[in-house]
C-alpha cells in the first residue's frame, strides 16, 4: 500500500529529479536545488490542466441522484481507481458484495451490487485512486515502483524543459544557431494551454474530461 498524499501534490513531482537532469544532459549536483523546485512546477502545471488530483490517496467524495433519476454506474472523480473501502447512501453503509464492489478502475466506474441501476439519494464514496509518485514509499518505508503513465512523465519533462530554457534565455527567443557548431530550438510555455507547450499538452488530451482515463 502507498503511503498517502493529500491529493493536492504540493510536494510531490511526477517524474525523478534524475529524470530531468538526465534529459537536460546536465551532471553538475549543485543544479539539484533549483531543478526541483522547476520540476515540482511543471508537475503542478500538468495536474492544473488535466483538472484532478493524479497522486494516489483514499478519497472521499459525494454523489447525488435526484429523485425520478436512475444512473449505470457512480462515477468516481480521482482514477485509477485501486480500491473501495465504502460506500454510503443516505447515510447508511451499504454491505459490499461477497466478492467485492464491481467497478473499472482506469474509467473510475463504480456499478451497484444488485439490480441493474444506482436509484436516488446520497450516496458517499471511500475509495483509493491515484498514480504512485517517484520516490514514493509504502507505509513501511520501503520503495515502490512508480506508476505515473509514460505520456503524463513525458508532458511533465517538455514542461520542465521549457520552465528551464525559460529563465536562462531571451523567453521571445524560440532557437538559436552557432557557425560550424549546429543550431538548437526548444518548446516554449503556451498561455492558451495554461502555461504548458503545445507539445506537452498534447500528450495529456486522452486525461482530460471526455478523455479514455
């Protein structure tokens, strides 16, 4: 089991600090300081643009039904989903099923016990969703693997590099070429993607509302 975050990644970036070093090819340890600080940012940013926390947590969240209204399936608003610790309607806990609550963790849904539709009412969702962070630990200490998706690490790496260029360049300037050395060209923060380049938001599309997880 992970060890908890307060959905809010305040202090938790999406991808290792080795990870971006590596990718902006530098080795020089004193950097680690202010290339945190860039990817805790840029980690900030992706999670703002996708619009849901993205760490794994237990969650509590509140679904109504109004009365004359029938629903296929809750759906939770924090996913994967990798567990359901409760659920109450009206204030009252549902017993869960001898097997478990049925529901579809990468879609976040959550379907009824018995019968082939959730009724009306109130119902309150305990549950554990959420990616596993870089560096994380379990509640023993001990280490595991992350689980954050490849194309949210790539997003979060092209935010950073750009957070980087950013601040040791002209930020109007988008490449540059030295006679007999080659040229270079970054991406640059996009206001209308809500401060990440085109390029990084690109690869967030499918975790967006509407989005296939």
């Amino acid at each position: 089991m992970a060890s908890q975050t307060d959905g809010t990644q305040a202090d938790l970036p999406l991808v290792s600090l080795q990870s971006l070093m590596d990718s902006l090819s530098i080795t020089d340890g004193n950097a680690g300081g202010t290339l945190a600080d860039i990817l805790l940012r840029a980690s900030q940013a992706v999670t703002s643009y996708i619009g849901r926390p993205l760490l794994i947590a237990d969650r509590e969240e509140t679904i109504r039904i109004r009365p004359g209204d029938t629903l296929l399936s809750l759906r939770m608003a924090v996913r994967p989903v990798s567990g359901i610790t409760a659920v109450m309607r009206d204030g009252n806990s549902l017993p869960a099923p001898e097997d478990g609550w049925d529901y579809d963790g990468g879609c976040g849904l959550l379907y009824p016990a018995a019968g082939a539709f959730w009724g009306p009412g109130r119902y309150v969702l305990q549950y554990r969703a959420g990616w596993v962070a870089p560096d994380q630990v379990g509640d023993d200490g001990s280490a595991i693997i992350s689980t954050v998706p490849a194309d949210i690490r790539s997003a979060v790496l092209t935010t950073a590099r750009a957070f980087y260029y950013a601040e040791e360049r002209d930020p109007l300037l988008k490449s540059e070429s030295e006679q007999g050395v080659g040229s270079s060209s970054w991406a640059t923060p996009d206001a209308g993607n809500g401060g990440l380049p085109a390029d990084a938001a690109a690869f967030l599309e499918r975790y967006l509302p509407g989005g296939l997880s």
